[in-house]
C-alpha cells in the first residue's frame, strides 16, 4: 500500500535533490566534454564553494554576498587550476589527468581542513526563507523550495550560457570537435580555462547555495563526487541534458526508494546506473566516441 | 641470448628476503612502531595487486576498496561469527570470494576504457560499502565492523602456532608479503605479463597481434581484486578487528595514491608508497604534532610527483642507478655506444627460410586466399567502401593504389576485421571470417603492418617482437602466469629471426622510443611479420622514407614475400610496381580496374582518376 | 587512516604528554621489547637469538606473573600511560571534546591529590602506585578503525595501562575486543549499546554509564503516566550496535507496557546531513511522538529539521539517551518539555556534595558546566584508579579481580557497584524535562530532573544479552 501523500512528498524531496545534483553534475560534464578531463577535484569545488561563502557570511552577515563569494572564489579557483596544472595535462593520458585531480581534491580539502578544522559550519537561510511554507497539499520547509527556484535559475543561466552565447557555441562546437574548433583559430586554450572556470562555479555556487540545509565540513564533497559520476553515467559524458535527467532520475531514485527503505537508496542509485551502462553504454542522451 | 636479459636469477627476491629478515631489526630504529610497519606490509600487498592492475596493465582503478572490504569481510565472518578457527584457510577463502567478486565487478567495468572505466569502478566500490553497510550487516556489522578477529594461526594438526607478538606477528605477515611478491614477479615475467605491458602501451596493436586482450585485463583484474582481498583479511588479523572504512573511497584513493607515490609499474612501488605515506603520517601525528597536516603535506607531494616524477620514489631510485651504471660503463667502454644501423642483406635468405609462414604449403594449394563478395562499408550515408569483389591468390604479391579518399584504409580494416562491414562476405583460406574480431583473423594467419607506426613505445624491440610472435606460438588466450618467458619454446628464435629479417638484430635490446624513424617503419612490419602470417596487409609501407630507405625497404618486402602472400598500399607507385605483380586500383570506394603494373600504367580510366587526384603519380 | 586527526591543524595537539624521549617508555621500541614474550611463537627464536636482551627481559619478571599485555613494561618507568580514542572530529566531536576536558581533569586530580578524587579512590597518592599518569589523546572520530590503530599505537609507543574512549558504542565494542586480544584494561566512555556489556562484553572491559535498556525502563513509566496507553510512536535510529539496541528497549518497554505501536522506524547512517527523506516519512506516518535516538551532531540536525518540515511540534520530541549539548545547540525552544533519560545533570549538585564539588572544578577550569561526557569520563578514570590502588598492582588479572569484587564504592551521585558478571557499573539514571527559556535560572540551566531512578530494578539480568566475559590471561 502506498501512502500517497509520503509519495508526492518524497517526489518533492527527489526533485530538489536532484536538481542540485544536475548542477553539480552539468559542471563536470561541460568540463569533460570540453576538455576531455574528468575533474575529480570537482567534488572539492562544492565543498570550497560553500566555505568561501560561510567567510563571506560570517563577515557580512548577508546571504547574497554569501552566494557570490563561493561561486566566484570557486571560479577563481577554476581558472587558476586550469592555467597552472590542468593545461600541462591534456597531452598526457587520462590517468594522468585523473591522478593530478585526485591530488588536487585531496589538497584542497586538506587545505581547508587546515584553516577552518573539522568541526562543520553552517551558513543560515536568508530571512526570507526562513520557516514553513504550506503548499496546500503538504508543508514544506521554505529553503529548500526556494533551494529548487535558485538552482533552477542556475540552470538556465548556465543553458544560456551555453546555447545562446558565442562562448556556449565554441564550448558545444569544442565537445562535438575540439580539433575543428582548434582549426576555426579560436584560441582553444582560452576557451579551456573559461570552461573550467564555468564548470567549477557550478560546484561552487551548488556548495554554498546547499549549505543552509546541511552543514559544511571539509568532506562535504567526497560524497557528493561519487554521485556525480553516477549522475553523469547515467545521463551520458558531456551531455549537458544528459546530467539535467541524470540529476533528477537520481534524485528520485534515492527518495522514492526511502520511502521504502532508505538503507536502499543509494543501492538502487547504483543499481539504475548498472543497468544503463549495461543496456545503453553511453548513457541515456550521451553518444558514442569520447572515452 | 634471453628474451629477458637477466644475468642472476632471484637476485631480486634474495635481496628482498635479506631485507624483510632484516627490517624489524633496523626500522624501529628509524621511527617505524610495529604496528606500522605491519600496516606497511599489508598496505604494499595490496598495492602489488593494484600495482599490475594500473602500472603494468594501464587500468586506473578507483575502487580496489571493494574487494579489500570483501576479503577481509569474509575471512573477519569466518573468524568471528562461525566456529572457524584457522587464519590461514579463511584468509584464502576471503581471497577466493574476492576473487570470484573481481571476476563479476570485471565483466561489467571492463566493458568500457580510460576515464569510464575509473568512474565505474569507482560506483561499483560505492555499491559494494553501502551494501555492506545495511543490507549485509548482519554478516559485516555496518557501522560497527567485527571486532573480535583473532591472531594469526597457524594449524599443523598436532600443532597451532599463534602469532600474537609483534615480532612473530612482522614475519607472519612479511612471510605473506614475499610469497605475493614472488608470484607478482612470476606473473610479470611470464608471456602474460608482457602482455599485459603491451595492453598498457598500445591496447589496440595487442589486439591486432591475436591476443584476446579483454581475457587479459580480466585475469589482471581478478589478480589485482585477489591481492587486494588477501590484505583485507590481514588487516583483520592484525588489528584484532576488520573495519567498514575498509570499503571506504578514500582506501582505494589511498591505494592509488600509494603506488603512484612510490611508483606504478615497478612491484616494489607501492611497498615505498606505504612506507612513505604511513611514516609520514607517523611522523606529523606522533612527533610534530600537527594533526591532519600529514595529509596536506602528502596531497601536495603526490600532485608534484604525478606532474615531474611520473614514475615516483621507485622510478626516481632506477633512474638514478642506471645513471650512475650507465657513467661508469659509458667510461669503461665508449665504443659499446649502439652502431649504426648495418644493412645485412647476406643473413636474409637465411632467415626468411627459417621462418616460414604457417597453414600454406603453397604447391598444393593454389587459388585464392582471399575473397571478398560485395563488400561495403558505410558510415552514415557515407560510403567509404561499395560492392568490393576482390581475389587474391596464394604466394600472390598484390598493389593496391587509389587517390586519397578511395577507401584503401577501410578496406584494409575490413580484411583484418578490426572494421565490421555493413554487407557482403570475406572468405580468408576458404573460412567465413567476415563477423570474427582482429585477434582471430590474426589467429587464422591474417595481419596488417599499419600507416601510422603502433608500436609499443616503452618497451624494447624484442619485447615488441615477442608480443606479436607470442600470438602465433601461443595462441588467442593461455593463462601461463607462472611461466618464464625466456623457457617459452621457439619464441627466442621467431624473435631473432623477425629481427634479423627487418634489420633490427643489433637494436634488440633498445626501447622503441629510442629507435630512428626507419627502424620503427621497419619494426612495424617485423611485428607484422613476427605473427608468421600466411597473409600480410601492409599499409603503405614505404612511408615517410627516404628514397634510399625505400629502395633498402622494397628489398626487404621482396625477400619477407618468399611464401607467403602480400597485399601492399602504397602511394609510392615506382617502388609498388616494382614490389607487387597485380594492382588494384580503388577509386570512391569502389574497384576502378585491375591488372598487371604495365596494364595500370596504360589504363586510361586510372589516367583520368589521377589526373583530378594526386598530380604526377606517374611522373 | 587518520589516527590522530587533530580537528584544527594548528591548536595544540590533542595528546597531553610531554614526549620526553630520555623516559624508557617514550623511546621508539625495537621489536625485541615487545610486549608479549615473542617466544610464544617459533619464529620468534630467530628474534631472541638475533637481539641481545630479548632473554632477559622475559626472564626479569617470570616469577609468579607472567607477562601480559603492557604488563610489566607499562608500569616500569616514573608515569603509567592513559590511551584516550575520543572523537575529536565528526559526529561526535562536541560530545567526544566534553569527554576529554574530563580525563584531563581526572588525570590532573588523581597526580594532586585532589579532594574529590581522594574521595573516589582513597589510596591515591599524588599518582597511582608511585607513578603519575599521563594522559595521551587521538582523535577516534567515532570510527572503530581509527579508535583501534590510535591504541594500537599507544601500546607500541607508550606502553599504555588503560585504553579508555568511545562516544560511539561501534567503537566500544571493537575496542572491547581489542583490549581482551591485547590483555590491556579498557574503559568505555560514553557507550549506549546494551551490547557493550552485553554481547560484546570481555573480561578487560568495564562500563561505567547508563545505556539503552537502563534508559529505557527508567523513561518508559514516565512516559506512560505522562501520555497513556496506545500511543503512536515515530523512531529515528542511526545505524549501529547504540541505535539498534536502544531503540529496541524503548520500543519494547513501549509496546510491551502500554501497548503504545512503533508506526516507522527511520534508520539513517551515522553523520547523515539531509534528514528530509527520513523526516518525510515519519510526517506522512500518522505518529503522535518522535522518539529520536539519534545522537552527537546527527540529533541535532535531525531535530532542526523536523522542526523545519513541522514535525516538531505536531509531534512530541522524546530523547531517551540524553545528547550533551542538545539544548545548547537546538535551543531550549525544542527542547522544552521533552521527556529525557542521562546520565549526569549539573543541578543534581544541590543533592549530591561530590557532584557539587565535580562541577564547582570544572567549571573553574574550563569556564562552563560539564556535561554527562565528562562526568562520565571523569568517574571511570576515577574508579579506575580507586580499583588499582586497592589491587596495589598494574598486574591486570589482579585489577580486574579488584573491580570484580563488587564492592560498594562512591560517585558523584551516591553509592554504586560493578557487577561482576558483566562489568556494569550498577548506577542510577537521571530523569530531566526541558525546560522553557523562560524557566531557564541560567543560561546552561536547560533541564529540570524529575527523578533519580536506582540502578539495581533498571538493569536486565547479568546473562540476559548474552554475556560471556571470557578468560584473564
């Protein structure tokens, strides 16, 4: 027997979830179908995401500034990345490229950890999202339905970015054909260290804009990598639709499986990924070819 | 002279006896508490097997984890939650259920390559903790782990020896560390493991060379999860208690993280990394008191050691022996520098005599040795190949020439097999090979020398040579792990030979990346030639040589062409004219004419397709 | 990994010792010194052979006593070794912190002979035996693995003679077992599963605080004259041995006596961040009560959010295993009027002098009122000493014997006794109610106690959860 108010609420919990995620995920995808570099430190963006902006809170005491500090510290963060280290490694093999991120996330975190120490953090909602909000049909915390609304907007800002900007059509040319778009003369290398820089601020702003809701501690990303990974398996590498329905199947896998069990959630997550990867190898809206 | 030059037989393993015996004496001198370096021994172990999963097979697995946990899970379950008493017996019943657990997590994760493959090991590691976690704890705990693992034992019957010293506990485990790294040494020694080298360097060209590489990986895979499932059941056993952090990320990231420290594709890499990492850790925690910092310290070396040191601690420690071996015996010996490359036609007559190609006694069996009907290939609404009927003779030497763009390269891909056509039919010695794989047409005697050199880069000519010989003598797939590969019988001669036959007899012992470009063009076909096919594709051979080079090459193919049949593409026309008897020629995909080189040269159809293609092919 | 993970690389480490490198013990030990006589095994002659001084050591003290555990070595120099594994990061970090201001304090009162702890273990003499006790602390972060590998360490390095720690009964249940492999006494810390001296009970470890079932039958009649019968009850439980079993009290003595229904159980895994999936369920579930027996930064996030979903109030927040610091970091605006079992309430000073004198020190050192934690950290060291002075000897047979005697003896809240079957401390459990910030007489006055229920009718029979001690040596 179904409980079919716990359904829809759940299904609520999942869609917020899992639009977080499609951020998260659309930020490692445009990176790895751009350039070719599956970014394990991007687990590390979210969490120093929502550090920089718990500094930025604690000095201002205000939300938005908040916000704006972890997406552009993390961009920051990107950019510099991408042009001291990153851009060393494109000629190398990919397990190259997979050691030095794997290193990088290990320095960041540790970084952190080193400043700020272990015990987690927590940045409050705004005021204005504070409290209960009653939808008719169920009560739901007013943050985390405004959570839905802020990184709803963030995607479409980012789909903008990408598909009605010059920049977004080099970055989409650069996932079909980095060689064609190195031909154009477009300076590719510029075009790299922007991507990494627009992928990380994802993290980032998913980071702090998450941070009301649970706290921060400095392994706040490890986590959240991994069901990255899933997100983009499932969705496809370098399709940034394919992580926007990878994020929201996962979501809804983990919440409506806990309505059952939620010690089974993640399982099924895992499961669900398996079965793609055995029936669709590519993911569900990802194509052939990049390995 | 052996495949592999090895003047002392288990000097390595005496060496690493000696020191084992010796360290439990030396090292707490140095720092090292007991505990660690035990915790070292099983850390090493594991990385022994991750080590010829990535170093030496190039697979960069995530989630070693899961078969840590499940090892050291099952043998904790037997020891704790059963009446079973004795270590050793559920030690390897933990390494056997990890074992049959890689095989199946294998299947699945090997079906894709490079970052794929790591993101789904990395999943699959993640199902196997939060399975573990609750699903499966009543028989792992979850959360709580299983305390209570006892000693390690031995049971003789009449006897039990309990290991509950540090001291005795330090050899038990040393006593574990060396027998996996005997067995690691013997793997890599073996036929297999220098195939597993030459998975890493070139997957592809392995493939193509008649090897099932995807066996391959998987036995690896299996190993690397066996090692890496013995360990966990000797964490157990040390720490009296089997942790669910075992099937934590972060093991497998410090796993990685160890070998790469000490250095990936040396066996003895991963024991430096542990040392290295659980000293260091030490050190910070215990002496400098500063906590965590260890592992920033440790993050920011391994990121400068993965962008300088590619082959970490180990790698660094070779480089330097060989530096200061390579002084001393520059001095003593200047003149030993490699010569030049000797042109040595007088030795190939010989050779090619030793070497004949297999299946084809040619007197009796005349008529075709390939046959294609309709062959086409397309990819979209491209048509790179259309309705190709093509006949080929045994002992037939055939040119195939066409503008750029004709389809010459697909329909070589076709013939091997590494291309799946769309339609029609290719009957290779009177067999249907049309929907085989590359390794099985290279089994059947069929093989390509390619456009682009793929060699296996790091490795040395007769290591090059031996892989592709290896496919002919031992067949698509044969799981010797413990033969040695210099006992392999007949391999040293093929190798020889094949050297002889390409000129390459003096470089045997140089790694490729040091040849010049005409001894790597020259190496591609001998790796072609060293398969003994009955028929060999070469896919313009002659380019990007010198005019001398072509002539000195031209001759090479004529005398390698005694006995077996060759189908050449070429742009050279001159030196294809001269080299082959018939000629096809493609133009869009399709067979434009064919005939003998003097019948070409008239053929007014090819006139006009050349004339609007390469200008002055024929000047 | 990470044995001594420090939650602020750049305070001062956790461990306390001086690390003087001329004492005996602090010296980094060849192998040839190791605890156990390496003899036991064959392949330990290669050993006494190859190092000169393996032979006399083990022949030194073979008189009646064999050598076991640390013993002799530990007690050898001018101090005896404490080995704490307490969570310093993680989950229970704030609790795991609370615990080790009180070892620290012990640690200082038993080498100063300070009153209090003169009246806990008479026999003190500014140390214990002639010897001072250092106290050395790792950060466990509540994860068994890291707990064993710090005590381990400890025992190589320092010769420790008491491992002590938990704030997570995973933790004191592997080290449980680990001090009856390594022959080492162990005390648990903060440790609410019943199995700890249940199941998983060993004959090296003891157990100085209340858990689940004690808990359980001391809130279940309150609650039920509280409420009534045939109530609905939602639980949260985290994941592990303390969740488990102490849900399963409550939930019994619930059902069983009141006939109340557990309508869902909410299971979450330690360190969970997002409770919304679990909260869902219990909201759309029809309770009338949440009983949360989630515990360190888990219960605290838990409760915020289901106030945020509206959980709380709609339902009544019942905590039957006390969290120090609830109330500090939730507020008393939730934790007004809920119903709570602990171990230790500062108030309890104005019926107790000792508790008053505990609080009284403590506060002046760290400048707030202590919490159960250190309450509970603070005794068990103290019996600890009280236990080896009267023994007169580290020899750790002879301890455990002295603990076994089941004598009556002091803590901060009267007369109480170990059993020996089990190695319980036979101890009474405090009822508190929260109060509203208005009643609050203090800005720590959080809790009102509203019973001391006696220890002896709470506890379960020595054998019912399946204890079997096993063997001394």
């Amino acid at each position: 027997m179904i409980n079919w108010s716990n359904f829809i609420a759940q299904c609520f919990n999942g869609l917020v979830l899992g639009a977080l995620l499609a951020l998260i995920s659309s930020g490692l995808t445009i990176i790895y179908g751009t350039l070719g570099v599956l970014n394990l430190a991007h687990g590390a963006m979210f969490m120093l995401g929502g550090y920089a902006g718990w500094v930025a809170y604690t000095y201002t005491g205000s939300f938005l500034v908040a916000v704006a500090a972890g997406a552009l510290f993390v961009m920051l963060v990107g950019l510099v990345t991408e042009r001291l280290i990153i851009r060393h490694f494109y000629a190398r093999p990919p397990e190259d490229q997979l050691l030095v991120t794997f290193g990088l996330g290990i320095v960041f975190v540790e970084t952190v950890r080193f400043f700020f120490g272990s015990l987690s953090k927590t940045v409050p909602p705004p005021s204005l999202l504070t409290g209960i909000t009653n939808l008719g049909f169920m009560v739901y915390p007013t943050y985390r339905l405004g959570l839905l609304g802020i990184v709803s907007v963030a995607l479409l800002a980012l789909y903008f970015v990408l598909y009605r900007t010059r920049i977004g059509m080099i970055v989409r040319a650069g996932i079909e054909d980095s060689v064609m778009v190195d031909s154009l003369g477009i300076n590719v290398y510029r075009v790299f260290m922007l991507v990494f820089g627009i992928g990380s601020m994802a993290a980032g702003f998913a980071g702090i804009v998450n941070a009301p809701v649970v706290s921060i501690a400095p392994d706040v990303g490890d986590a959240i990598l991994v069901q990255t990974f899933v997100v983009v398996v499932i969705g496809g590498v370098g399709s940034f639709t394919g992580a926007i329905l990878g994020g929201l199947i996962a979501g809804e896998i983990v919440s409506i499986t806990s309505m059952f069990n939620p010690a089974y959630s993640y399982v099924m997550l895992f499961i669900a990924m398996t079965l793609v990867l055995v029936l669709r190898p590519y993911g569900l809206l990802g194509s052939a070819g990049r390995e | 002279m052996p495949t592999i030059p090895r003047q002392r037989p288990f000097v390595v393993e005496a060496l690493t006896a000696l020191a084992l015996l010796a360290a439990p004496f030396i090292l707490p001198h140095l720092g090292f508490s007991p505990s660690t370096i035990n915790r070292i021994l099983i850390y090493a172990l594991v990385g022994i097997g991750f080590d010829l999963l990535f170093g030496y097979t190039g697979l960069l697995s995530f989630g070693q984890a899961a078969f840590f946990g499940t090892g050291g899970m099952f043998a904790g379950y037997l020891l704790t939650q059963t009446s079973f008493t004795n270590t050793i017996v559920a030690l390897i019943l933990g390494t056997l259920v990890a074992g049959v657990v890689g095989y199946l997590v294998g299947l699945l994760a090997l079906r894709r390559t490079g970052i794929y493959f790591a993101m789904i090991t990395v999943a699959i590691a993640e199902v196997f903790f939060f399975v573990e976690f609750n699903p499966l704890s009543a028989f792992t705990g979850g959360e709580n782990g299983l305390p209570g693992v006892p000693s390690p034992n031995l049971m003789l019957g009449f006897k039990t020896f309990t290991f509950d010293s540090n001291l005795s506990m330090y050899f038990f485990f040393a006593f574990w560390y060396f027998a996996g790294l005997v067995i690691a040494l013997r793997i890599v020694r073996s036929p297999v493991g220098l195939l597993l080298r030459a998975i890493r360097d070139n997957p592809l060209r392995a493939q193509a060379l008649g090897h099932d590489i995807h066996g391959y990986k998987l036995t690896v895979f299996v190993v690397a999860a066996m090692y890496a499932g013995f360990a966990g059941g000797l964490l157990g056993l040390m720490q009296g208690f089997m942790p669910p952090d075992a099937f934590m990320f972060a093991t497998s990231g410090e796993i990685v993280m160890q070998t790469a420290i000490g250095g990936a594709g040396t066996l003895f890499g991963p024991l430096l990394g542990a040392a290295t990492w659980l000293l260091l850790s030490d050190f910070f925690q215990t002496t400098l008191h500063l906590g965590a910092t260890w592992k920033l310290v440790l993050g920011i070396v391994f990121v400068l050691l993965v962008i300088f040191l590619r082959r970490g601690l180990a790698g660094a420690i070779m480089d330097l022996v060989h530096l200061a071996r390579g002084k001393r015996q520059g001095r003593a010996s200047p003149a030993t520098a490699t010569p030049a490359m000797p042109v040595q036609p007088v030795s190939v007559p010989a050779a090619s005599a030793a070497l004949p190609p297999r299946h084809t006694p040619l007197q009796d069996k005349p008529g075709p040795i390939l046959h294609t009907t309709g062959l086409s290939k397309h990819y979209g609404g491209v048509h790179a190949n259309a309705d190709i009927d093509f006949t080929v003779n045994h002992g037939e030497r055939r040119g195939i020439i066409g503008p750029n763009g004709a389809g010459k390269s697909t329909f070589f891909k076709m013939l091997t097999c590494e291309v799946l056509p769309s339609s029609g039919r290719i009957v290779f010695e009177g067999q249907d090979i049309t929907q085989l794989g590359v390794a099985d047409a290279c089994q059947l005697g069929l093989t390509k020398s390619y456009q682009i050199n793929q060699l296996f880069e790091r490795l040395t000519v007769r290591h090059n040579l031996a892989i592709a010989a290896l496919g002919e003598i031992r067949g698509k797939f044969k799981l010797d792990l413990f033969r040695d590969l210099r006992k392999v019988p007949g391999l040293d001669a093929q190798v020889e030979h094949t050297a002889a036959l390409v000129h390459l007899a003096g470089r045997l012992d140089t790694p490729v990346s040091e040849l010049a470009y005409g001894e790597k063009r020259r190496l591609e076909i001998g790796l072609a030639l060293a398969t003994s096919p009955s028929l060999l594709l070469l896919d313009e051979p002659l380019a990007g040589m010198s005019p001398q080079e072509r002539v000195e090459t031209v001759a090479l193919l004529k005398s390698i062409a005694v006995g077996r049949t060759l189908i050449v593409i070429d742009h050279d026309m001159d030196s294809l004219f001269e080299l082959v008897e018939r000629v096809t020629v493609l133009q869009e995909g399709r067979v434009l004419v064919e005939g003998t080189a003097d019948e070409i040269k008239t053929d007014p159809k090819v006139q006009e397709a050349y004339l609007g293609g390469v200008q002055g092919a024929f000047a | 990994m990470t044995a001594f993970d420090d939650h602020d690389g750049r305070k001062a480490p956790a461990a306390l010792a001086s690390q003087d490198l001329s004492s005996p013990a602090m010296r980094p030990m060849p192998f040839a010194l190791s605890r156990r006589n390496a003899l036991r095994a064959g392949i330990g002659i290669v050993g006494a052979t190859l190092v000169p001084g393996i032979g006399h050591m083990g022949l030194a003290y073979a008189d009646d006593k064999p050598a076991i555990g640390t013993w002799p070595a530990g007690s050898q120099g001018s101090s005896v070794f404490i080995g704490a594994a307490v969570p310093l990061t993680g989950t229970y970090a704030v609790q795991g912190e609370d615990e080790r201001k009180g070892l620290e304090l012990a640690v200082e009162h038993i080498n100063t002979n300070n009153p209090l702890m003169k009246a806990l273990a008479p026999k003190i003499n500014n140390g214990v035996l002639g010897k001072k006790v250092e106290l050395l602390v790792a950060d466990s972060a509540a994860k068994p693995n890291q707990a064993v590998q710090a005590e381990q360490t400890f025992i190589n390095q320092n010769k420790v003679v008491l491992m002590f720690g938990s704030t997570s009964s995973a933790v004191a249940v592997a080290l449980n077992k680990f001090a009856q492999r390594e022959k080492i006494l162990y005390m648990a810390g903060i440790s609410g599963s019943n199995d700890t001296t249940g199941k998983d009970c060993v004959r090296y470890g003891f157990r100085q605080g209340f858990y689940g079932e004690t808990a359980a039958n001391a809130i279940g009649p309150v609650l039920l004259a509280q409420f009534g019968k045939n109530r609905k009850a939602a639980f949260m439980t985290p994941d592990y041995t303390y969740g488990h079993t102490t849900t399963k009290s409550v939930a019994d003595y619930l059902t069983e006596k009141g006939g109340w229904t557990v309508v869902t159980n909410q299971v979450s895994p330690l360190g969970t961040q997002d409770f919304s999936q679990y909260l869902t369920n219990i909201g759309n579930s029809g309770a009338e009560f949440l009983i949360n027996v989630n515990w360190g930064r888990d219960a605290v996030l838990s409760t915020q959010q289901a106030k945020q979903f509206g959980i709380i109030p709609k339902m009544t927040l019942v905590v039957p295993y006390q969290i120090p610091f609830l109330a500090k970091e939730v507020g008393p605006d939730l934790t007004a009027g809920v119903f709570a079992a602990t171990d230790f309430w500062w108030t309890l000073e104005d019926k107790y002098p000792l508790a008053k004198m505990f609080v009284e020190s403590f506060q002046k050192k760290y400048g707030y009122r202590p919490e159960w934690g250190a309450e509970n950290a603070y005794v068990s060291l103290g019996h600890w000493a009280r236990m080896v002075t009267e023994a007169g000897t580290f020899y750790p047979p002879d301890v455990i014997k002295q603990f076994e005697k089941g004598e009556t003896i002091p803590s901060l809240l009267g007369d109480v006794h170990y059993r020996p079957q089990d190695h319980q401390l036979v101890r009474p459990v405090i009822l508190v109610r929260g109060k509203a910030k208005k009643d609050m007489k203090n800005d720590e006055d959080f809790w009102e106690v509203i019973g001391i229920v006696p220890g002896d009718k709470l506890m379960q029979a020595p054998d019912a959860f399946g204890c079997k001690l096993g063997d001394y040596t």
